[in-house]
C-alpha cells in the first residue's frame, strides 16, 4: 500500500502554535513537529505511560531544535511569582501574540468537560490579557476563545505536568535564516539517530523502557486488560498523536533524500494507526499483535538512517 500524505485534525498544538507566531513564513506543521525530534521512537514513562515518542523525549527538548532548524529564534522566560507572571504576560501581549505553555489542559474549561486537572500538557497562543480574561488561539479547536484569568494561570503553573517551567512563554519570534523545508529535516537527521540509540543522559523514572522493549511491554499490558487507563490514554491520545506525526515524519523524510527511513516511518505510521479500532472495540489480541509487529521497527528506522538512506 502507497503511503499518503494525511491532512485533518490532530493533537498538534505546539507546532500549530509556532505555525501561528511564524505566521506566512512559517513551514508546514508536519516539518515543525519532526524538527522537534520527538517522533522517533517509543516510550513506556515509568513502566505505565506510553508515548509514541523519542524514549527520555519532551516537547522542550525539542523546541529551540526545531526553531534552529527551520532558522527562527525567539526569547524564552519563566518562573516566578504569579502576579510577576501575569504582569510579564500582559505587557508581551500589548507588543504582539505570546506562545504559552506547557499549560495544564484540564484547567481550560472552554474545552467541553475540563473540569480540573488530568495530567496533560497543552499549548496556546496568548491575544490579549485584560483584568478578568485571557484570549487565546487555542488549537485544539478553539480560535478567540476566552479564558478567565484564574484559570489560565492555574493552567499556566502546569503543577501536574511532568515536564517544563510554571509560566513559561516564548516571545520575540524572528527569522535568521532561509532554510529549506529538506535542508531542514536533514540537519535533524543525527538527532534522530541519537535519539532512536536510545539517549542515556537524560534522568527517567524506574521502570522506563523505549523502543522495541516499550512496544513489547504495551502489547503485554493490553493483553492484560489496558486497565489503569491505558485504553483511555491511547484512545483519545496516545495513537492520534504518534500515527500523525508518524506520517508526517514519512512525508518529510523522502524528500529529505531518505526513501528507505521514509518507508520505515510510513510502516510505524500504519502500525499505530491501526491499533485505534481494536483498542476502542476490545479486540485487545490484535492491538497486541501490532505493538509487536512495530516493536523492531525502531532498529530498522535507526539502522537506514546511519546508512544514509
């Protein structure tokens, strides 16, 4: 089967929102997300949270990757108190839209049903700040959407996510160089090498495994009933994400001169995506069966690519 290139809805927000800031000059969403590195490889965070990301990968790790890679820079802040915080915001969002997050999704509560939080990450992009509101971009679906203040910064000290700065914004976006769409993903290659070598130097929680072992490990936890909300995390997350940026990591890569690592991400692409109706109908053995039919996929996409290919 011929892979096709797939254009529709998504979790993408990082990249949706640095494609807003980069406005016309900006590249496709799909060269962003891969800059970022994250797409290549698997992880099982704690022996419970499957991603279908690099293994010890983030978004933050990958942001300034990214932007360097497509030749864009920008100024980031974080931290401090929350009325330092909001006052930082406000007067950045009188000068032009600021880039936010990591946010704490639950606390969005114009996202029907986010009544408090659930752990994931979100980003937007800040319009304007007045005393009782804060106008967003939301890219989950949400253009102009109004935010009260308390709840943006609840959301904004991101307490329950796992990663990054409370209050963390990027600001003064600005071109330093031309870059091509392949240029760029070529100049991320010996990334993506490093991080499907499974990267050592960065701290997981016990019981971390990447890759084929993390591919392995889901497909017996799913075979075990996908309880403690494993179903619920790859049905509404987990496999939306890592079946797109899959597929987009498969339309980046042939044109970046690499045919035989864009026919690998295309196979992982497939394979991800096809655990989505079994997951959510129970047909737990096929679901099992394709974890492991990826699980060897990792070492093939890492293999092509040292070869050049």
């Amino acid at each position: 089967m011929r892979h096709l290139a797939y254009v529709g809805n998504g979790p993408y927000c990082y990249a949706n929102s640095f494609a807003m800031l980069l406005g016309p000059r900006a590249p496709s969403t799909a060269v962003i997300e891969v800059a970022t590195g994250g797409s290549f490889g698997m992880q099982l965070v704690g022996g419970t949270t499957v991603f279908f990301d690099a293994y010890g990968w983030n978004p933050e790790t990958g942001f300034d990757q990214a932007l360097n890679a497509i030749g864009w820079t920008s100024d980031v802040s974080s931290g401090g108190g929350t009325g330092e915080a909001l006052a930082r915001l406000a007067a950045a969002a009188a000068d032009g839209p600021v880039w936010a997050g990591p946010l704490e999704m639950g606390h969005l509560r114009h996202q029907p049903e986010m009544t408090g939080p659930i752990g994931a990450d979100h980003y937007v992009v800040v319009l304007d700040v007045d005393d009782d509101r804060v106008l967003v971009h939301d890219p989950q679906g949400f253009p102009y959407a109004e935010v009260p203040v308390g709840d943006f910064m609840t959301a904004w000290r991101a307490e329950t996510v796992d990663y990054g700065e409370p209050y963390t914004m990027r600001t003064g976006f600005e071109k330093v160089a031309d870059v091509t769409d392949a240029d760029a993903i070529r100049s991320v290659v010996p990334a993506a090498i490093k991080w499907l070598s499974m990267r050592t130097d960065l701290e997981m929680p016990p019981g971390s495994l990447g890759n084929g072992e993390a591919a392995e490990r889901v497909a017996d936890l799913i075979e075990a009933g996908a309880g403690d909300g494993l179903r619920e995390h790859l049905i509404y997350f987990a496999i939306r994400a890592g079946a797109r940026t899959l597929s987009d990591t498969a339309d980046c890569l042939l044109p970046a001169g690499h045919p035989d690592a864009a026919d690998v991400a295309a196979t992982q692409a497939r394979l991800v995506g096809s655990l989505q109706h079994p997951m959510v109908t129970g047909d737990l053995p096929r679901a099992a069966a394709a974890l492991r039919e990826l699980a060897p996929t990792y070492d093939q996409l890492r293999d092509v690519l040292v070869r050049g290919r």
